[in-house]
C-alpha cells in the first residue's frame, strides 16, 4: 500500500500538465484570430445638453470661421503700432558741363536726401486706440454669438426631446384605438354594441395613423438642426435629459440690470461708440497733413559740400478733410444711436422673456395641478366603474377617458416646451445661457408673482 501512494501522486501531475498545455496551445491559435477581429466599437454615450453645448461652442464651423475675426482685428492692432511711413532715399547723380569760366572742377555733381513723414498731432495713439476698440468690438461680437448659438443649441436639444416625446405618446394613442377597435368589434358581434360605435373607433385609429408619419418627420427634421447646430454630420444618436422643468422666479429689475452687465451686443455697440469716437480725432489730427523732414546733402561742381535739412509742409488750402471729418461724425452719432438701440432692445427683451415665462409657468402649472390630475382621476375612476358594471356605461366610454388622458399629456409636453422656450429666450435676453439650463443661481431676489396684465410690476 506504501508502494502505491507515490505513484498515484505522481500520475495526477499528468492530466494537469495535459491541461495547460491544450490552453496554451488554443490560446496561440486564438490570438491571432482575436487580433484579425477587432472588439466592436462600445455604443455612445447619451448626449446631455451641457455636452451638446459645449460640442457647438467647440465645433461649430459657422462660429469657427466667426472667430477669425479676432485674429483679423489683433492684425489690425499690429498695422495701428506699426509706424505708417517708411523713410525716402532721394538722390541725383548729374554729370557737370560748362564753359571754363564757370570754374567747373567736379564733372559729377552729387545730392542725397533722405526723408520721413513726421506725425506730429498723436496720430499714432488715436491709430492704436481705434484698432484697440475694434478689437474689443470683434471680440464682444464673437461672444454674442456664442451666447446665440448656445440658446439655439438649447431650443433645438429641447426639441427633440419633444418630438421624441410626441412620437411615443401618438404611438402610445394609436396602440390604444387598436385595442379599442378590437374589443369594441368584437362587442358589436355580440350585438352588445351598436355598429357606428365601431366605425368611430376605427375612424379614429385612422386619424391617429395619419399623424404617424408627419411625426416621424418632425423628429428627423429636429435632428437634423440639432446636428446642424453642433456643427456634426453624423451627430449623437440618443439624448440624455427630460423637459420637465421647475425654473426659479427672479425680479424683472434684477434681470435687467443682470443684462446690461452681460449682454455683449450691448458692449459691442458701446465699444464701437469709442472706436468711431478714436476714428473721429485721428481724422481730425490728419486734416493738416504731416511735415517731411530729413537730412540733404549735395556736392556740388564746383567741389563745394552742402550739408543741411530739408523741411516740406503741406498747406491745406484746397483740401482741409471736411467732407471726411462729417463722415466720422457721422459714424459716430450712428454708434451712439446704436447703443440707445441695443439698451432698449435689452430691457424689452427682458420684460418679454419674463412675461412669457410667467405666462408659460402658469400653463405649466395647470396641467400639473388640475388638468393632469382630473384626467388620470377621472379614467381611474371610470374604469373602475366599468368593472363594478356601472349601469349606462360601456366600453366606448372608457376608451374615451383613455384618449381624453393621452390629450391630456399631449397638452402637457407642449406646455413643457413653452417653458423650456421661455427659458430660452430670457437666456438669450439676458445674456447667460445658464438660464436656459436652468442650473445658473438666482439673480436677485425671489419675485413677486407678476400682475395681470403679464408686465413687471414697478413697485407703485
């Protein structure tokens, strides 16, 4: 029995070591298998709206090709530091002829001048402060812009998401007139039910079908701006976000004072106020002209050197630039009309963005607290008294509380939306696309409920 342990012991190393090697051996067969065959691509994340922003801001061609203007408008602040003038070598070389008496002893005559138009009214500053404003302006420009394409990025996400929405609820309705056909036919076969309730049931399953297809159509077209607004051809295949929505309420004034801080359209104009203003002075600086002066030499026939400076003043006589100095004054009065503009645009987008987001919450509310509610009350309770065989009531009855549900919902997902488009635009008012996030803080402080009317109240 002592002879017979050893030797089992060492015959189960056997299957082991037959084991590893019939691993190595399909582990070699498959590695170059594995390799030839890729792992497939994992699938895309959902796409939130914060993303879907940051994406445009990112790589949106239209906004890309915009930002150039910066680099247009810096080149413009290199040409306004750069001196406009470069220096002018004048020189003649004459060969001397003469009698004898002329006492000619230099058969080459020489004279060089070599000369520079001097600024000598501060051209130069005026030059740069322009390019400057412009600069400023190009730069304000672009973030109104952005800010834009935020907002627009924001009302195409939500719309998708709308569309997506409308297209399962109509889904959702046209699987229900099914059933109801189906049930509501087989009743009549019973002579339980009269046959016009089955020829409604079906014309309204038609109805339903035929809004299939525009649907499906109103998807795809708010896939294709959102995509478009992302700058993607391809784009993301699945969103991730929801319409329902709780904004805060904030004071119109507060908004407003808000926008006139951050509205860069409003600082675009206002800077192209000071750069028409800089534009004005350097045309004024520039109605006498500028000196040329530079040093002169001549050698003369006679061997004789002169050495000095030569000085050429224009004389404004004919020509003082009034014609171009009303010009400027002009753009600069249009500049300052401008800003009156931007600063009244402002305060009436506020107010509308404010008035159409209390009028959009109130929708909203309604359907949260009364339309919604009495509509899945009311088919709770009618198809419990279908089931209690209420006297009086039938199928058709019930099925009409279910399509009056599903309106219901449809009518609610549109006041959704007027909320996120109300959010969109006192976003696009105020200058901070946060708002339309509605994850930006409160501005101000917690409003009063806005009067009647829709406007903001003044406090009187």
């Amino acid at each position: 029995m002592n002879d017979l342990v050893p030797m089992r012991r060492s015959s189960s190393r056997w299957p082991k070591l037959g084991c590893l090697c019939a691993l190595a051996c399909v582990l070699a067969v498959a590695k170059p298998l594995l390799a030839e065959s890729p792992l497939p691509d994992p699938a895309p994340e959902p796409l939130t709206l914060a993303q879907a922003i940051a994406s445009a801001l990112e790589n949106n061609p239209e906004l890309a090709a915009l930002r150039q203007q910066h680099g247009i408008a810096a080149a413009g602040v290199v040409i306004a530091r750069t001196y406009p003038f470069n220096p002018i070598w004048e020189g003649k070389i004459r060969a001397t002829d003469g009698p004898a008496s002329a006492g000619i002893t230099n058969r080459v005559s020489n004279e060089h001048k070599l000369l520079l138009d001097i600024e000598v009214r501060g051209q130069g500053n005026l030059r740069r402060e322009a390019a400057q404003a412009a600069l400023s302006r190009t730069d304000w420009e672009i973030a109104f812009h952005e800010t834009a394409l935020a907002v627009r990025v924001a009302r195409a996400f939500n719309a998708v998401l709308y569309r997506q929405e409308k297209l399962r609820l109509l889904e959702e309705t046209i699987r229900l007139n099914e059933k109801a056909v189906e049930q509501i036919h087989a009743l009549v076969e019973k002579a339980r039910l009269r046959p016009v309730e089955y020829l409604t049931a079906r014309s309204d399953l038609n109805d339903a079908r035929t809004q299939l297809s525009p649907s499906r159509a109103a998807l795809a077209a708010a896939w294709r701006d959102l995509r478009l607004a992302l700058g993607s051809e391809n784009g993301p295949s699945e969103l991730e976000g929801k319409l329902d929505v709780t904004p805060s309420q904030w004071e119109a004034e507060s908004l407003l004072a808000t926008a006139l801080e951050r509205r860069a359209d409003l600082h675009a104009r206002q800077t192209a106020v000071a750069e028409a203003d800089a534009r004005l002075r350097l045309e004024v600086a520039n109605r006498y002209g500028n000196p040329n002066i530079g040093p002169a030499y001549e050698y003369d026939p006679t061997r004789v050197n002169l050495i000095g400076a030569q000085i050429s003043l224009p004389l404004p006589v004919f020509n003082t630039r009034r014609g171009e100095i009303l010009q400027r004054q002009s753009e600069r009065a249009r500049a300052a009309f401008e800003v009156q503009q931007a600063e009244l645009l402002v305060r009436h987008d506020v107010h509308a963005g404010v008035a159409r987001l209390q009028e959009a919450r109130t929708g909203l509310e309604l359907y949260r607290t009364q339309v919604l509610r009495d509509a899945e009350s009311g088919a709770a309770e009618i198809e419990l008294l279908f089931k209690n065989a209420e006297p009086g009531l039938d199928l058709p009855h019930v099925f009409d509380f279910r399509r009056k549900l599903l309106k219901a919902r449809d009518g609610h997902l549109d006041a959704l939306l007027e909320m996120r488009q109300a959010l969109a635009d006192l976003a696009a008012a105020v200058g901070d696309p946060a708002l339309a996030l509605d994850t930006g803080p409160a501005i101000g402080k917690p409003a009063a409920p806005l009067p009647p009317e829709g406007r903001p109240s003044d406090g009187k």
